[in-house]
C-alpha cells in the first residue's frame, strides 16, 4: 500500500467518524436540518462551522509552510471555475436527494455498515444513477458540446 493510499484511508475512516458523531448518518437528523420552516434542528451548523474552520487552519498552514506537497508533484487546483447548466441542474438532483433521502454520499456510504433496507436501497440507487451519467449521458452531453462549438 502506498503512502497516498495510508492517507487516504486515514482521511477517509476519520471523516466518517466524524460523520457518524455527528449525526449525519442519521436522516432524519438531516431532514431536520432542512427543514427550515418546520420543526428545524440547527445543530449540524456547528458540524459546517467545525468543517470550515478546520478547512481554513490547514489551507493556510499548506499554504504558508509547503511549496509542494508532501505525497504528490503538483497542488490540485480545479481548472473549472465557470457556473453551468450541469452545474445547476446537478446541485438541484443532489439537493432533491439529499432532502427526500436525508443521505449525501458520503454518510450514505458510511451508513452501508448499518444494514438498513433503505440505506441500501438508496446507496444502489445512487451508484446506478452515476452509472447511467457516465456511460449515457456524458456522451451524449459531449457529443452535443462537439457539435454546437
């Protein structure tokens, strides 16, 4: 196993500790989160909070101590920056899913070790959903792109 994979292993049984402290394995937990003009539960405010201040800390401690990174050649930096109709539509499907399922992806994925129907349910239906955008509608999205430039 290589040292970028110890990481990210690392990185990703940490997270999903977090998560599950958190309560964001818990849909309903969620729900009531979104559920601004209900009954609203705003404690995951202090998760995003942690999150962001956390984030902050160690970008600038990256950014001020390393010139390159430690594992890898090169900073990734994300050459999209413009706001699209894939971008919109996508945030709207992940929002609708998180909203009617309580799970974003990675709490799903955490969730799987519970063995409910419904996590399973919802984490097959997200992969099968990432299936078909990959392998049908990407293309064709790409083909269109091709032709309308």
């Amino acid at each position: 196993m290589t040292k970028i994979n110890v990481v990210a292993l690392f990185s990703g049984i940490l997270f999903s500790i977090g998560l599950g402290i958190s309560g964001m394995t818990k849909p309903q937990k969620v729900i009531g989160f979104l559920d601004i003009l209900g009954e609203w539960d705003m404690s995951l405010i202090f998760v995003m909070v942690g999150g962001i201040i956390t984030y902050l800390i160690f970008n600038l401690f990256i950014k001020i101590k390393l010139e390159t990174p430690l594992l890898v050649k090169d900073f990734y930096t994300p050459s999209k920056s413009k706001i699209d109709r894939n971008l919109i539509f996508g945030s709207i499907l992940f929002g609708a899913g998180w909203g009617l399922g309580g799970y974003c992806p990675g709490p799903a994925i955490t969730s799987i070790g519970t063995g409910s129907l419904g996590t399973l349910l919802f984490v097959f239906s997200m992969g099968l959903g990432m299936f078909i955008e990959d392998r049908f509608i990407a293309p064709i999205i790409s083909l269109y792109k091709i032709q309308h430039t």
